[in-house]
C-alpha cells in the first residue's frame, strides 16, 4: 500500500509539473489572441518550443493515465465503484483529449511551414487555419496568470 502511494504521488507530481508548461507557458509564449498572422509568425519561428509542447501533451497524456491508474490501485481497497469511476472519468475520458490536442497542434505546425500541396491557400488563409488550429483548441485554457 506504501508502495503505490508513492508511485501515485510521484507520478502526479511529475503531472503537476509538466501540464502548466505546456497548459500555461506555451501558449502564452506563442500565441497572439486576434491576430492570426503573428500566431502562424510564431509558430514557424518557435518550431522547437512548439514542438516540445507536442511533446509535453504526449507525457502529460501518458502520464494522466498512469496517475490514474495507480490511484485506482490506492483506492480500490476503499472502494472498488468509486476508484473504478475515478479511473473511468480520470483517466480514460481525459486521456483522449489531450491527443486530440496533438493532433491539432501538429495540422498547425505542418499548415504554418506552407508545404507546396497548400499552395491554393494564400498567405492568409493558411495564417487564419493556423489561428483556428490553435486558438480554438486553446480557448479553455487560461492565458495570463
């Protein structure tokens, strides 16, 4: 029981630690709100900040699902309902989220680069599919602290 209250707080910590990097100072780093043009600017130019921000919603993904799991295996000795429910709804419904963000960061880093099958799209165009991108998969989360 010691044992995987460690694990489950060490991994939480690690959580704690790497979601509001890329939840908080990434964002704020990179985007401009309203103006699609220094987004999609940013972007191109921040290539490894934005990239390490992929990265840090792959291990935030990895490990919300880890921390779940190993408080699964806390609580299940209280109660295995509610310590089902909690991996249910803290792991495996959030899970997803944040690799449906990946996937929207990434479609903006390739659009932001202008690869030549994009060349219907004008400059603007493809600076406003970048805002899309990123903004609206960014509007729930906070922008200054």
């Amino acid at each position: 029981m010691r044992r995987d209250a460690r694990i489950a707080g060490i991994l939480y910590i690690l959580l704690g630690v790497i979601a509001p990097v890329r939840l908080i100072y990434i964002p704020n780093a990179v985007l401009v709100s309203g103006n699609a043009q220094a987004t999609a600017a940013n972007i191109a130019s921040h290539e490894a900040l934005f990239r390490a921000a992929i990265l840090a919603d792959v291990v935030a993904g990895v490990l919300t699902l880890f921390v779940t799991m190993a408080l699964f295996r806390l609580f299940r000795t209280v109660d295995r309902d509610l310590a089902s429910m909690m991996l249910i709804l803290g792991g495996l419904m959030v899970t997803p989220i944040y690799f449906f963000n990946l996937v929207i960061d990434a479609g903006a880093l390739l659009v932001a680069h202008a690869p030549s099958y994009l060349a219907a799209f004008d400059q603007k165009q493809r600076e406003g599919l970048v805002s899309v991108k990123v903004e609206r998969a960014n509007d729930s989360l906070p922008r200054r602290l």
